[in-house]
C-alpha cells in the first residue's frame, strides 16, 4: 500500500497542527512556553524552602532592625545627639521608615521584573556599609546619623523587605498565608535579638562605636548566607527576559495606578495608610517614654524586646487560623486593638503598665503586619503583578508613618 500523502492530505494535516490546543506557528507549545514565562508558582519544595530561609533571615535583618529603632531614638536623646531635639531625631526614624515601605514602590516592580536576586546583593552590601558609616560618625552630628541611618540603611532595608515577602508568596499557594506568617517571625525574632544586643553594648564599655560595628558584622555573615540560600536553582522570581515573553495563561498585567480602580485593593490601601499612620508609635517611643516617667531602667530596656517576643505569637497564630476567620476580620480586630493600646499609651507610668502595653501591644501589632502581605497576595489575579501591589501599598503606609513619626517627636519635646 503507498504511504504517499496527497496535498490535500498535507494541508489538513497542517491546518490539524495549527488548529490543536498547545501549539504553535514555530512548534512550540503553550506549555513550554508557560515554563518559561511564568512565574513560579509551587507548593514546597527544596528551592521553595531555601527561598523560605533566605527571606527569614533578611526579614531578621530589615525588619528586625527597624523593630529596634526605639533602642537608637532612646540613646541618641538622651546621649549622643543631646543637643538635637527629639523631634529633630525623630526626622532619622521617619525617614528611615518612608524608605522601608516607600522603597517598596521600586522594589515591587523590579522584583516583578526579575531582579530579585541583584536586590538581595545590593541591599545586603548597602546595609552593612550604612552600619559601618554610623560606627564612624562623630557625637552631636545629626546629619552623619540623618545619612547613614536615615538614607542609606532605609534604602537597604527597602530593597530587602518587600521582595523577600514578596518571593514566598511566589512558592506556595494554599500554604501562602501560614509561611508568609512564618517569615515574618524573622522581624520578631531581631525584634527580640537587636534591641538586647544594641543596650547591652551601648551600656558596657564596648561602647556605641564598636557597639554599632559589631552588629554590622552580624549582620553581614547572615546576609551572606542569606544570598548564598538563594543561588539554589529555582529559589528567586523569573529572569528579566521571561518577564518580557509574552504569557499565554497569565491575566494582562496592569499599571500601579490601576489598581486604585478595584473597590478592594484602595479600601485596602486606604485602611492601611491609617493604620501605619499611628501604629508605630509606642514602637519608637515606648522605651524613651518609661525612662523619662521613672521606670526601672533595667525593664526599660527590655520593653522593646519584650513587644517583639509577644509579636512573635501574633505573626504565626493568626496566620494559622486565616482559613477559618478570615483575613480581613482578623485584621479589622488587630487594629482596633493597637489603636486602643496607643490611647492608653498616654496614661502609661509604672512598670505594669510598660509590659501590659509591650504584650498587648506587640501580639496585635504582628498579626497586622504578618496578615498584610498574605491579603495583599490575595487582591493579586496575576502573580507578575504581587510585588508592585505590594509595593504600592507599602509607600503609601511609609509615607503615612513619615509624617507621623515626627508629629509625635514634636509632642517628646
């Protein structure tokens, strides 16, 4: 039998490959080109859970740091920038924030562009070189502290927050909220570490200087293991060139202006700007606040890290039970209860009242901040669009906490 094919053959044949799902002009298929384009999306894994350690530990390192500020406004009013005022000080911790979460604008869509991993580099060089820039600057020169701590550790620090959320949210799904949660506990944990190292060597004749220079050192070999966690094969977002391939299965993604167009994602935003706008307040300020009404010292300085060991608690038990109450309503109840706390902040003068307010304080405080990232995840139909939500949302909420921070350092005058 002739197993010639006749032209009528061939040209069904063809119009059968053009017509088949999974297919294309240049023998492609979908599928392959999903692989390439398409941002990961698993569900465990090794490369998934490097990606968990890597953003663990930079979340100790960022978000730990910023938790541990208070310790910094503390001493530098009462010592080595007396001459400043406290709300002339306070303009170091604002902007350090305004560029924590403003950065998160940049670094949203860079990270959606694929630049995850020269974030992670850079900023991991940046904050140790700003550490070693404030281990250097001289007594009452609030500008050298303004630049180092202020400007360039509130860059580092956004170039590393975000995305190391933002990169979870790209290896799990169903488990999303509950290991995002989990990486948040890092902030608590340096929460817990960095306020009780700084006043331990900034009170013993270490000294502030060497104080400073051996955090940076810290610091520096956990970043470095950090960056070397992330070179596994898959533990970073897609590559700039797959970013710009064009995605078969992916909604259009669309401009950060317009997400303000979902009813959702702006009251998000907007209850969030509110939120930041007064939420930081016994953070920065609890420890100067009981030294200056007469509590023990030595409890004092504990105070910070007692809120952060009560906010480790509060990033991990309200992410478990997300699937059962919801992320909104727990949310919705977390910042009633910090926006009483900061009330009550005001009549606050004994050491009772410094734990009450570190406990309550802190467990409310992390549930909002861990439930954040995982609602703003939720809001995102297209995974390429997760880090610039993120982000957006952030700025506006570091803005937030830029203005507020110093109208508070103006009232501690």
């Amino acid at each position: 039998m002739s197993t010639e094919k006749t032209p009528s053959d061939a040209s069904l044949e063809k119009d059968a490959g053009a017509d088949t799902p999974g297919t294309n002009n240049d023998g492609a298929t979908q599928s392959q080109l999903s692989s390439k384009s398409a941002p990961i999306e698993s569900e465990g894994g090794l490369a998934a859970w490097c990606a968990v350690v890597a953003a663990w530990i930079m979340q100790f390192c960022t978000s730990g740091y910023v938790n541990a500020f208070g310790v910094y406004q503390d001493f530098y009013t009462r010592d080595y920038l007396s001459s400043s005022s406290a709300s002339t000080i306070s303009w170091i911790g604002s902007t350090n924030n305004l560029l924590v979460f403003g950065g998160g604008l940049i670094a949203g869509r860079l990270f959606d562009a694929g630049y995850f991993r020269s974030m992670l580099v850079g900023g991991s060089a940046l904050f140790v070189f700003s550490l070693f820039m404030i281990s250097i600057s001289q007594p009452n020169q609030w500008y050298q502290i303004f630049l180092a701590q202020g400007i360039g550790l509130g860059i580092a620090q956004g170039l590393l927050y975000l995305p190391s959320l933002a990169i979870v949210g790209h290896h799990f799904t169903k488990r999303r909220t509950l290991v995002m949660g989990v990486v948040a506990t890092g902030g608590s944990i340096g929460g817990i570490v960095h306020p009780i190292m700084l006043n331990q060597l900034f009170q013993s004749r270490i000294g502030f200087h060497n104080g400073v220079r051996i955090s940076a050192g810290m610091n520096g070999l956990l970043m470095i293991i950090a960056n070397l966690i992330s070179l596994q094969e898959g533990s970073g977002t897609q590559t700039k060139e797959s970013s710009d391939s064009p995605l078969q299965d992916q909604p259009k993604t669309k401009k950060w202006y317009q997400f303000f167009r979902e009813p959702a994602y702006c009251t998000a935003v907007i209850g969030n700007f509110l939120f930041f706008t007064g939420g930081y307040y016994p953070l920065f300020y609890l420890q100067l606040s009981g030294i200056t009404h007469g509590v023990d010292k030595t409890l004092v300085f504990y105070s910070v890290a007692i809120m952060n060991a009560a906010n480790l608690p509060g990033r991990i038990i309200p992410n478990h039970f997300a699937s059962y109450f919801g992320i909104h309503n727990q949310m919705i109840i977390a910042a009633s209860i910090c926006g009483a706390i900061a009330i009550a902040f005001i009549a606050m003068r004994n050491a009772a009242g410094v734990i009450v307010i570190s406990i309550i304080y802190g467990f409310a405080s992390g549930a909002y901040v861990s439930l954040l990232a995982p609602m703003l995840a939720g809001l995102s139909p297209n995974l390429q669009e997760m880090g610039s939500r993120m982000g957006t949302c952030f700025a506006l909420g570091g803005f937030a906490t830029f203005i507020a921070l110093w109208a508070m350092g103006t009232t501690s005058d």
